[in-house]
C-alpha cells in the first residue's frame, strides 16, 4: 500500500474535519431570526460529529505511521442562512473527495481500511445529500400523474 499517500490523503480529509468543527461552530454562533431556533443546534450536531471524525482520523493516521495535521482546511464565515448551508456544502464535497483519494490509495488487499473508508464516506454523502436539499439543490420531483381520491359510499 502507498501509505504516504493515504496518510497523504487522510491528512487531507482531517484538515475538512477540523474546519467543520470551527466553521459549523461559527455558523451556530451567527445564525439568528427565527432560522436560530432549528439551526443553531443543527450546526452545533454538525460540529460534534465532525470533532468525531478528526478524533479517528487522527488516530488512524498515527496507527498508519504519520502525523495528523493540525492546519484546518479553509473555513468560510457568513451571517446569511442560506450561504451558511452552501459553505457547509462546499466543504462537505471537498472532505468526500479527501475520503475518497484515501479509499482510492489503499491496496485492494486492503479490505479492512477500505470498508472504514467506505464508512466514512457514506456519512459524508448523507451529509451532502441533506445539505443539497436544505439549499435547494436536490429537490424531489413529483411524478406527473395525479392521484384522484374518491369518497366511498
């Protein structure tokens, strides 16, 4: 296995980690109007999971012989709801890319870390998926027949 290259890798996905913590944290602060009182825990769960994540990274990394970054990825601020989701969105597509590398560096004997992986980038896509839909990006599409009720009688 190329293990610089997936320490490599998850170094990477760490460093979104940490900025989840921080960025989804900052959201939680900033968020206000009626959107706080749903949001502001929302971002706040978000933030402990992501803690999670970069607490078995980091473990992981160390297991694999490296040393876990202590630099966050790049973390974005806004007072707005709506560009708060599609920062959050941003930085969970980038986090899955990071995932994703690592999965792709591992040997195909492997199985072990692979299925991690694979773990961790289901979270993350259910974490996209949800971000798409709370910034519109991902909407159900209604299908075009029409449902008739009928009293019975």
């Amino acid at each position: 296995m190329a293990r610089t290259e997936l320490v490599e890798n998850l170094n990477k996905a760490l460093g979104y980690e940490l900025a989840g913590v921080i960025q989804y944290s900052q959201h939680s602060y900033l968020v206000t109007g009626t959107d706080r009182e749903v949001f502001k825990d929302w971002f706040r769960d978000m933030a402990e999971e992501a803690q999670g994540h970069a607490e078995v990274l980091g473990d992981k990394i160390v297991a694999l012989g490296g040393v876990p970054t202590v630099e966050p990825a790049v973390i974005r601020q806004s007072v707005e709801l709506k560009e708060m989701l599609k920062q959050d969105l941003e930085l969970e597509r980038e986090a899955i890319a990071a995932y994703m590398a690592a999965w792709a560096a591992c040997d195909d004997n492997d199985l072990p870390q692979k299925f991690w992986l694979e773990g961790q980038i289901a979270d993350e896509q259910m974490h996209i998926e949800e971000l798409e839909k709370l910034t519109s990006e991902r909407v159900a599409k209604a299908g075009s027949e029409r449902i008739v009720l009928r009293e019975v009688g």
